[in-house]
C-alpha cells in the first residue's frame, strides 16, 4: 500500500491542452517532490515544495502543496510533445530520513501531436 | 558536475545466483539511497547510507543488502535471486546540507532473472 494515491494513472492529451495531475495522502510530508521519468532513465527532480499552501511555477508547470501538506497537484499548461512521460509525486515524511521518499505509482502522460 | 553513476546498466542472471550493483554519487554527497522499480509496485524504498552507516531500511528481505565506502560510493548485494527480484534498481545520491531530501537518480540498473 502506497501512501500517496496518484490520479488519474493514465492521461492522454493532444498538444496545446492543459492537464492536472493529483498526488494524495491521509499522512502529513515535511516536504514534496515531483518527479518526471523518461523510458530507460532514472527519474529527474522538476520542484520541491515545503510549505502547506506553496504553489511554484516552472514556465508552464505549477505546483501546488496542500495548506495540510497533504496532497500536491501539478498542472501543465499547453501540453507539448515533450512533455510525455511518467510524473511521479514523492513525499517525505518527518520522521524518516532524507534519503527515503514514499512515491506514487506514478501519472503516465502522452502528449500527442 | 558529473551525475549519479550506476554500473552495470543492464543484466542478466538465473534464479539462485547473487548480484552486486554499483552507484558512485554526484561529487560531494555523502547520502545514496537505493530503490526498486516494477511495473507493479513503483519505486519502492531499499535502503539510505551515509558516512558508510546504513541510516534507514525498507521491508525487504535480508537477501538484500548494501553498503557504502569511504568515498561514498555505494554497491547493493541481491543473493540467491528470485524471478521477482527483476526490477529496476535505482540509486540517488542527495547533499546533506541545503537541499537535504533533494535526490539525484542515476539511469538504473536493469536486472532480468530467468
């Protein structure tokens, strides 16, 4: 059992439309990342958010944190091709150490042309 | 500044064999955190080193095992492996200073069990 649930598990959109991918969980995370995986790469580190209520923007990407800091939301603004690959949230929780991170299963995007 | 390096990238082996997978970290860091990756479960937490202390450990079984050198590169130990041990084996290295719980992956290493 995972402790961040992801939705939706599989989304595919066409090029120019915007899309929203949700990270949730019952436990409070000291701190939360995303993450975008590529075929046959190591997922890449795109934003931290630390505090309940942050929201960051990385050109058409933003990034919410929950007020309880216990759920994400990460929002993509006309899609491009480049974009396609696993989204994964990870979270960290207070009383573990810096190197584990609790992952969601993961948000699957295809951006087509 | 180089990146995460993990050895071999790919392999193969047959069920009852063992395994030894390398990761040197990005210069600097002196945590290295090992994870699975299957279709199934997602990326799933091994084990974190630092200063060559094992620092936390998830719930896998003692056939899994892991340590760190002095220069803080890594190797994990999978013996007598199981079809279910073929994954993606990740590591990630983060700084323990600024930007503590950041973590780098390198590309994996693919481990197939026949």
């Amino acid at each position: 059992t995972q402790l961040l649930e992801q939705s939706p598990q599989f989304l595919s959109i066409q090029e120019g439309e915007n899309l929203t991918v949700y990270c949730n969980s019952s436990s409070v995370f000291s701190s939360l990342q995303w993450y975008r995986q590529e075929p046959g790469e190591g997922p890449v580190l795109l934003v931290t958010v630390v505090t309940g209520g942050e929201v960051k923007k990385l050109k058409r990407l933003t990034f919410q944190f929950g007020d309880a800091r216990k759920d994400s939301s990460l929002h993509i603004t006309a899609a491009q091709t480049g974009d396609t690959g696993l989204y994964l949230c990870a979270g960290h929780l207070t009383t573990d150490s810096w190197g584990k991170l609790q992952f969601g299963a993961g948000t699957q995007v295809v951006v087509t042309p | 500044k180089a990146g995460v390096t993990q050895t071999p990238r790919y392999l193969i082996k047959t069920r009852g064999q063992q395994v030894t997978l390398s990761c040197s970290p990005i210069s600097g860091h002196r945590s290295v955190s090992w994870y699975q990756q299957t279709p199934g479960q997602g990326l799933q937490f091994l084990f974190e080193y630092f200063s060559e202390t094992q620092r936390n450990k998830g719930n896998f079984p003692g056939r899994f095992s892991g340590r760190q050198f002095s220069n803080s590169r890594s190797e994990m130990n999978v013996s007598t492996l199981e079809l279910g041990d073929s994954a993606l084996y990740l590591c990630a290295s983060s700084s323990s200073g600024q930007g503590a719980g950041e973590l780098f992956f390198g590309e994996g290493s693919r481990l197939t069990v026949l």
